[in-house]
C-alpha cells in the first residue's frame, strides 16, 4: 500500500499543510489507494513533508509525488495543455507556492490574532517535545523568516497586503471557467486547491480570507474542488 507521510488532519482541513493537502488531492482525484501516516519534517528524508512511500521508492516533494504517478499514467494529466497553458501553469505555481505558503505560515504563526487561535489548537496536537519552549523556538525561527519578506507581525495589513494581489489575480485568471485551466483539473488544480482551502475554509477569520471570501468564483472553485476529489 503506498504511503503518504504527512500532517493528521487540522481545523477540519484534509491538512494544514498546503503541500500535504495538494498530494493527498491528487491520489484522491486519480482514485490511487493509499494509507496517511502521520509524520513531521523531522522524520522525511528531505527534512519536509510531504513524502510518500510506494514499496522500494521514497519520493520527496509535492510535485515530485505527482509526476512519480503521473509518468505511469495512459494520459498526463496536463498532456492537452499547449506550451503557452504549461509555461502560464509554472509561473502560477511557483508563485503561489512561495507567496501563499508564507501568507498561511503569517495567518497562523505571523498575526497575533491568528496566534492566539492557533497556539492553544496546534499545542495538543504536537508531540510533547515540541510543546512549550519546542514550539516557542519554532516560531522564532518562522518570525525571523516572516520579517525578511516583509510579513512582520505588528503590521498585519502589511502582510496581507502581499496576499491580496495573489488571490486577486488567481481570480482572474478562473474568471468564469470550472477549472484553472480549462473544463476539466490539471495538476495546477491540485496545488491550488490546496492553497486556496487553506486560506478560505480554515476556521478562523483573518483580513486575507475575508478578501478571498469576497471573490465568489475562488470560492465556488474550492467547493468544486473538494467535491470532485474529497466527497464521493
Ligand atoms: N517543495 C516542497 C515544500 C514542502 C514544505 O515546505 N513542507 C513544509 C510543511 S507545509 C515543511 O515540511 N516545512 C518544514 C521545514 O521547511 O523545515 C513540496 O512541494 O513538498
């Protein structure tokens, strides 16, 4: 059975891991059986989760596990896109990856508001090194790579003002397709929903998720999403 190593499920999200909710969307969407198992960054191969093991092969990296499946598949998942569709599919990845992760990792870790939520939450669900002066060390170190993006945690606006153009953007890019790249998911739809869920169906308000909240196509494509690969 393969095995995919990540986060348990947090907040009603299949994970808080972008990264882990984008592998576990796509196994989910092409129908591949596998175990979760719960893990952390500290017992993965490449000091980040998620990874996922299928019998000898230990495969490191989101997009890696994606393109493990995808080369033993009859067709890519992207095989119809043309160069222009591929090279628009990279740049948005790359960008979402970089500036959305560090906007979840400041919704949580990063805004006071969404510390005082998420600490007392995050707390039983960690094993009990990394309770207390483990979890206070984690966050300094995560403070410190917030400020040099300029995310810094007495100005929240700041911060999310980085996030705003993102989600503004992404939905332009929807406009009023099903999915990001056309009538039907390509593997960019995996990231981004996984991205997208984290901001806008976490239980906690924050000013980045009510600008979201606000761009209905983003919000209808979450829920399209999620009932394509999470609810049948
Ligand atoms: N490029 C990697 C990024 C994975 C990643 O950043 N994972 C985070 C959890 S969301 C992690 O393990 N962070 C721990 C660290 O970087 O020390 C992927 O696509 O899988």
């Amino acid at each position: 059975m393969i095995e995919l190593h990540q986060f348990r499920p947090f907040w009603g999200l299949p994970n808080a891991s972008p990264f882990c909710m984008k592998a576990e969307t796509y196994l989910r969407y092409r129908d591949i059986p596998f175990r979760s198992v719960p893990s952390g960054p500290r017992r993965s191969p490449s000091g980040q989760i998620p990874f996922l093991v299928d019998g000898e092969r230990t495969v490191t990296d989101s997009q890696a596990i994606i393109e493990h499946f995808e080369a033993r598949q009859p067709s890519h998942l992207d095989a119809d896109l043309d160069e222009t569709q591929r090279a628009t599919a990279y740049f948005v990845r790359e960008l979402v990856e970089e500036r959305l992760y560090w906007q979840i990792t400041y919704m949580r870790w990063g805004d006071p508001a969404g510390w005082r939520v998420f600490k007392p939450d995050l707390t039983p669900y960690l094993p009990r090194a990394l309770r207390g002066p483990g979890l206070f060390a984690i966050r300094r170190t995560l403070l410190r790579r917030m400020r040099r993006r300029g995310l810094p945690p007495d100005d929240p606006a700041a911060a999310y003002a980085q996030g705003m153009p993102v989600l503004d953007a992404l939905s332009g890019l929807l406009a009023d397709k099903p999915f990001f790249l056309g009538e039907t998911p390509h593997s960019l739809d995996m990231s981004l929903h996984a991205f997208l869920a984290n901001i806008l169906d976490q239980p906690h308000e924050n000013p980045l998720q009510a600008h979201g909240r606000r761009l209905t196509n983003l919000v209808d494509y979450t829920r399209r999403m999620k009932a394509l690969c999470y609810e049948n």
